[in-house]
C-alpha cells in the first residue's frame, strides 16, 4: 500500500494533476475536499482525453474524476483485495479506517511487488500469463489515436510498429506524462519509448517481474522466434495470486499444531485463518467440550455454532462405530498426541457422511492438554468416486455382475482354500447359443435386455456362495466352490440350461437361444485360475461343436482340438490377407421339368497347404466365433463377381450365381456402396451376381432391411431367403420385402411324404410364393423319390446332390454353362 496519498481539489487543471503524478511516479491521484475523497483520476482515466484538443488539458480534474472512489478497509486480508481486483476489474483502492479516514492507496503493480510470490513465480513460464493479443499500432498513427485504441480495446499499452523495423511502446504512464507536457497531436513513433525490452515466452515469470522492477517499467514485450507475440506486465503477474493464495493457506493449515499451541492472545489472528479454511475445524477444551467451530464445520453439517458450543463432538455420531473404535482413537491420541483417520458422521439433516479428520491434542506451556483441535474434510464424494472406479474395474456395466478380473481374483482365492480343505471346485464356461442372431435381427437394445434376463435367470440357480461373472459379449463364467463331488455339478449344470432354454420375451418378440457350457475341475483339470477357465472355454466348444445347448466335461483331447482351432484361425486370417486357398464351389439350381441349369449357388471352400481341405463346417463358424465374417464375405463376392467376368470374357453365358450374406455382413454400413463397385469393377450386367440372406437376419429391423433391399434389387441382384421356414417368423413379413425368392429348407424336404407338418408347409410356402410372384427353391433334393414327392408343388428350382453336387468353376462351366448362342446341357 502506498501511504503517502497524492491528493488534490476538484478545480486543479488535468496538466497540473499529471505533472505532479509524473514527478511523483504516482500512478493515481486523489481528489479531495473538505477532507473527504470525493474521486479518483488514475492513469487509465488519462486514455479517454482527447489529446488532439489542447484545451482538454486545461480541464478541472473534477470533471473527469471516476466517483465514487473504491475503497477497501484496512483489515482487509490480501487474498480478499486479490479477489475485488479481479471481480471489480478495478486497478486502484483507496484504503481507509475504522472512521472512513483515507490511510493509502493499494494498486495491482503493489500486489504484484509486495506478495512474496517469488516460489509461485519460478514455477511458471511467461507465456502462461502474458496478454496474447497485444494492441500493435502503426508509428504514423497521431497520439490522439492511439489513446483512443488503448482506451477502446481496454488495454494499458500499446506496441509501436517503427518505420525502422523496430519496436516502442506506449503506457498509460506516458499518457500522463504526455498531459502533464503536450506533446502536440504527433506521430506516436517520436513518442515511445526505445528499445522496447523484451522477454522469450518460455522464461520464468520470476525472471520477468525482476526485469520489471529493475528497469522500473511496466511491461514487457514477449518474443517467439523473435516475433512480438504477447505483452506482460504486472497486472498479468496478479492473476495467480489467489491460486498463491490458496497455497499458503494449506501450508498455514499444515503447520496448525504451532498456530493452536500459541497463547489465548494469539488466537484472534489464527482464528482468521481458520475462519477462511475449506476444511472444517473444531477446537474443543481439555474435556471436550466445543468452545470453537469455522463457517466450513457449519456448511459440512448443518450446525450453526450456537447449536453446538458446549456440547461434544457426538452430536455429530453416525451410530455406525462402536465403542472401541473410539477408546482405540482416544488412546492414541493420549499416547501420541494425535489421530488420523475416516470417521462416519452424521449431518443435522440425518445424511451421513465420510470424513477425513485429524485430531490433534494442544498442551499448554507445561505439556497439559488444555485444547483438541480437529481438522476435517467431507470426502464422501472422493469415496463414492472410488467405488465407482471399483465397479467399473471389477463389474461388469450392463449386468453389474463381476467381471474377469474380479473372477480370476475370487477364483485364485477358492483354489487355495479348497488346497487348504482339500475340497473341489468347478469353472462352467457358459456362451449363449444364437445369441449374434438375436443381437443382428432385434438390435443391440433386444440384445442387452436378453443379457440381463439371462443373467438373472443364472444367478437365480445358483447357491449363495457361488459367483456368477460376464466376460463380455455372450459369454459368462460360473465359480462353484465347496463342492461334495462331481455330480453336483452336473445337477447345476442342467439347472442352468433349463433355465435359459425357457423363452424369454424381449418386447413384442418371444426368442429362444440356449447355451453350451463348459465344465472343468479342480484338482482333477488344472491347478491354475487360467487354466481351469481356459479347459471350461474348451469344453464349452465342443458342446457347442456336438449340438449346442447341452454341457461336456473337460477333457484332455479338447486342448489338441482347441490347439488346433487356434492354428485354423491364424491360417484364416493369412488366407483372407493374401487370398490363398480359398474358392467357390458352385451348385447348380436346376428346373425341376426341363432339367436345365437356370441359376448357381456360390458355396465357400478352403484348402489350406499343410491343414488340407477344411470343412465349411469348421471354418464358417470359426470365422463367427473370430469376427472375420466381413472380410470373409468381402472375399468370397470378389470372387463370384471376377468368376462371372472371367466367363463372360470367355464366350459363355453365365447363370445367376447367388452369395450367401451374412448378417454381419448385411447391416454394415458400406454393403450397398461395396456390391455397386463389384458391379462396376467387373462389368456385370443386371441379373447375374445375387445374395442369399437368412429370414432371421431380417426379422426386427424390417424397414431397414426393406430400404436396403430395395436398394440391391435396384442394382440388379437376386435376392433370396435362404433356409425359409427356420426363423422365429416366416410368411407375416413377406409382403414388406422386395425379395425375389425362397429357399425352402433342407429340413422340409427330407421329411417330405413322411411328415404332413412338413408337406403342409411346403403347400403353404409355395402357394404364398405364387400369389406374390416370388420363385420357390427346394434345398437339399437328395433321392428321385423327394423329386417325385415334389412335383405336386409349384416349385421354380430344385437344388441338391441329386441335380448336381458343388463344383469347381471350371467344372461347372464344362458341364452347365453353354457357349453363347447354344443351349446348355441337362
């Protein structure tokens, strides 16, 4: 604070106020009367004179004064004249007395200078707090215009562009002074102030502030590779002041045992330390009794102090400690002289909460306990924060059940206490069976709900002890500890799947999925935690491999077959990158009264240089369970699409070839932008290259489906349903989609003659297919006698071994595809 006010009367002419401001380096006077401060003129006021009028100079100061003049009482705590120079925008306060007495000035530059900020200043770099758009005026600009700038943009200096190259600079300080001796209205560049002093963005501010007070200036212009691209002054120095602030009301907190052992008589000035802490502070006496709390003790529990001087701090028990945890607290406390822990509160409103609390035990001059002082912070938030990691590191999100780490941890646990009691264990490996389909042709919504459902249904049938965990997707993992023998498992084993063989109703839908579990032992399996998971992960494969929903023990053979899945898988992933090995069979689909060729089936197959052939029934659901349908896919109609080409550029007239689509494959985003490259790649004309969708595929998301159907068909392709009659719907749906064709399943046809379920619903399809003109394919036509059987039945095509088995492109084109111009043969 500067004490030794500048003042003046309100008649004194602007030029005689500025001269003496200027010969005083003062950066504000005081206009005074009658011993009261009526107003304040400060540098700043000096930018909104006209300095091409040099009768404004002559102005009374009274008339240009700000009023009323801001003031500050001289208690004031620096942290508060931090905050009303940063909430006011002010740069001056007039500080006066308990009887309004002026007693000083404090400005933002006696801030800067007298906090004793130098650790808070060497740990920040100049471009942390410089001005990053300073005002850059032309040197030609007049004086007039340039205060104008100053004043408009709110700065309080401005950079002087030289007809040199160089740089000045102009401050609110030259503006007075410039008052105080007119310069005239001239170019500005005569006028500043050269060289400009400069500092590089990355230097300490400290190193800056020491520039500042040694060359006793205001600013600094701050240089980036020798550009001017900020300005610093001391008023950008105050903006970390409060932060400052806050540190040193910590370190004053931290060091409270010496602030509270001081004398009664010091403790007015500790008590305003307390008063301003975030952290709630009691103070009680030898006995306990509350003689002392802060505002933050009253804001954290709702007492005001006058409901709480006198009593005891179990005004505030939760009830959740008992009494050892406070005869433990108190005999530390005697014996060490403090304590630290968490401590279940009560607030006045009956909300409990968390609390982080310190107690310390202040001895007088003669080492008797004559105070406790306890400091406390409300961490409930932190704690509730801390469980919310928790969950998320060790539960699972959508079912809330643990997850694989959170498993792998109980199980390391179960596996020593049943070493320890000698007892077994089981891991069931549980993977829920169509549940992909599910999750493609309802939504993923459907799909979380079914989740859930099965979730609940697992845990239901299981015993207290027991762990129910999800390892993502539609795979979960049971813990069974404690068990008498294996038949217990197997008894809980049928429990699980009968549970989840029970519909479940998602919406307006009624689905059935089914799992295929898993099952290994301990000690009989494995030791370990990862092998007991990785032998049931195996075993749950092959009871998925052997017919789905049912269970299969682990054993040892299944790790030679889980072995050589994940060398099938890797040899898939090389095959689809380099394309080597795999290839289309195509079989024919034959008019079942002519017996000619009309139309092919592209059928996958892979043979793999040290594997051999691998079986679509190997590899189709390998890819699934690797999620490599998509370039799967992606491959496989490249490969239809160039084997159509390659017949045409041979002379022959190809038939429509149908690919099948999964459903990976179809709701992806770029299948329609991908088969109308294909078609163009390859020149293919409308009506050859076709795809074969499963109804399932489309039962939910009909619009959907419908929309981008339409969009194929418009390209020119097929499009069929394959094994119709298997999905949760059929015929209600029919009439919504621009299909071309059905496939009726495999499964109707070989029961033909010998089931009327199946008869029935042949007669059915094909009669619906008629009315909708829509072509009907019988799959799987394997004797002459289901040949027979169904030519009662309006059939377009008839496909299977009996007409044709797969072929090899080029055995196909041999026996089925004609030159142009000639009929194909039979």
């Amino acid at each position: 604070m500067q004490t030794g006010l500048l003042s003046c009367s309100p008649d004194t002419p602007l030029h005689e106020a500025a001269e003496r401001m200027t010969s005083r380096r003062c950066s504000s006077m005081l206009i005074m009367a009658d011993g009261k401060a009526l107003g304040i003129w400060t540098e700043r006021d000096s930018l909104r004179l006209d300095f091409g009028d040099p009768a404004a100079l002559l102005t009374p100061i009274g008339r240009v004064m700000s009023s009323p003049v801001s003031q500050l009482h001289l208690s004031t705590p620096l942290s508060e004249v931090a905050e009303r120079f940063r909430d006011s925008g002010h740069r001056h306060f007039l500080v006066v007395d308990d009887e309004s007495s002026p007693r000083g000035i404090v400005s933002q530059t006696d801030m800067a200078l007298k906090q004793g900020l130098e650790p808070y200043l060497g740990l920040r770099e100049v471009h942390e707090a410089m001005d990053p758009a300073p005002l850059m005026v032309a040197g030609d600009l007049a004086l007039a215009e340039v205060a104008s700038a100053m004043h408009r943009h709110n700065q309080d200096a401005a950079v002087v562009a030289c007809a040199d190259g160089g740089h000045g600079i102009l401050t609110e300080r030259d503006m007075v002074r410039f008052v105080a001796r007119h310069p005239g209205n001239t170019p500005v560049e005569s006028l500043a102030s050269r060289p400009l002093l400069t500092v590089r963005r990355n230097d300490t501010l400290q190193r800056a502030r020491d520039l500042l007070i040694d060359h006793r200036v205001r600013h600094l212009a701050v240089l980036d590779d020798d550009a001017v691209v900020g300005l610093l002054g001391f008023r950008n120095i105050l903006d970390g002041v409060e932060h400052r602030h806050r540190q040193e009301l910590r370190q004053a907190l931290e060091q409270r045992d010496r602030a509270l052992s001081r004398s009664r008589l010091n403790l007015q000035l500790a008590e305003r330390v307390i008063e301003a802490s975030l952290e709630g502070i009691i103070i009680t006496d030898a006995e306990g009794r509350i003689e002392f709390v802060n505002p933050a003790f009253s804001h954290t529990t709702g007492y005001s102090p006058e409901e709480v001087l006198g009593r005891t701090p179990a005004v505030l028990s939760s009830g959740r400690h008992d009494g050892a945890f406070y005869a433990n607290m108190w005999q530390t406390l005697r014996e060490k002289g403090y304590w630290r822990g968490e401590i279940w509160n009560r607030r006045k409103s009956g909300q409990l909460y968390l609390e982080l609390l310190t107690i310390t035990a202040i001895r007088d001059g003669e080492g008797n306990i004559g105070n406790y002082a306890a400091l406390f912070t409300d961490i409930t938030h932190i704690r509730e924060n801390e469980d919310q990691i928790r969950r998320l590191a060790y539960y699972d999100p959508l079912t809330r059940l643990p997850n694989r780490r959170l498993l792998e941890d109980r199980l390391e646990l179960a596996i020593r206490h049943a070493h320890r009691q000698r007892r077994r264990l089981a891991v069931l490996f549980i993977d829920l069976d169509h549940f992909k389909q599910v999750n493609d042709s309802l939504g993923h919504a459907a799909g979380d709900e079914l989740l859930l459902e099965v979730s609940r249904r697992l845990g239901d049938r299981l015993r207290e002890d027991d762990t129910l965990a999800r390892l993502g997707g539609d795979e979960f993992i049971v813990l069974l500890p404690d068990l008498e023998d294996a038949d217990e498992v197997t008894r809980i084993a049928r429990r699980l799947l009968d549970a989840i063989a029970e519909p479940f109703r998602l919406g307006p839908q009624t689905v059935r999925v089914g799992c295929s579990l898993g099952i290994s032992l301990y000690p009989d399996d494995a030791l370990s935690a990862e092998d007991l998971i990785q032998h049931a992960d195996a075993a749950m494969y092959r009871a998925k491999q052997e017919g789905r929903n049912g269970f299969r023990l682990f054993r040892r053979d299944m790790n030679q077959q889980e072995h050589r899945w994940l060398q099938m898988e890797t040899a898939l992933r090389e095959a689809l990158e380099t394309g080597e090995g795999l290839s289309l069979h195509y079989q024919p689909q034959v008019d079942p009264t002519s017996r000619r060729v009309r139309s092919a089936e592209a059928l996958a197959r892979w043979q793999h240089p040290e594997l051999g052939p691998v079986s679509p029934a190997d590899f189709i659901p390998l890819a699934e369970r690797a999620g490599l349908m998509v370039p799967l896919g992606r491959r496989l109609m490249r490969l239809a699409a160039g084997q159509l080409r390659g017949w045409l550029d041979q002379g022959r007239e190809p038939v429509p070839v149908s690919v099948n689509l999964s459903a990976q494959q179809f709701w992806q985003q770029d299948l329609l932008a991908e088969v109308r490259g294909l078609l163009t790649d390859y020149r293919l004309p409308a009506g050859l290259f076709g795809l074969e969708l499963t109804e399932s595929l489309l039962l939910d998301k009909q619009q959907q489906a419908a929309l981008l159907l339409q969009a194929l068909r418009d390209l020119g392709c097929p499009l069929a349903i394959d094994d119709f009659g298997t999905g949760y719907s059929s015929l209600s749906y029919l009439h919504a989609l621009p299909v071309t064709s059905l496939k009726i399943d495999r499964s109707f046809v070989s029961q033909i003659g010998e089931c009327r379920s199946s008869s029935a619903v042949l007669a059915a399809v094909t009669g619906l297919a008629r009315e909708l003109d829509l072509q009907v394919v019988a799959e799987g036509v394997e004797t002459r006698a289901q040949l027979k059987a169904l030519g009662r039945y309006h059939l377009t095509l008839v496909q299977g071994w009996l007409t044709g088995r797969p072929m090899p492109a080029a055995e196909f084109a041999e026996r089925c595809l004609a030159p142009a111009g000639r009929v194909p043969a039979s």
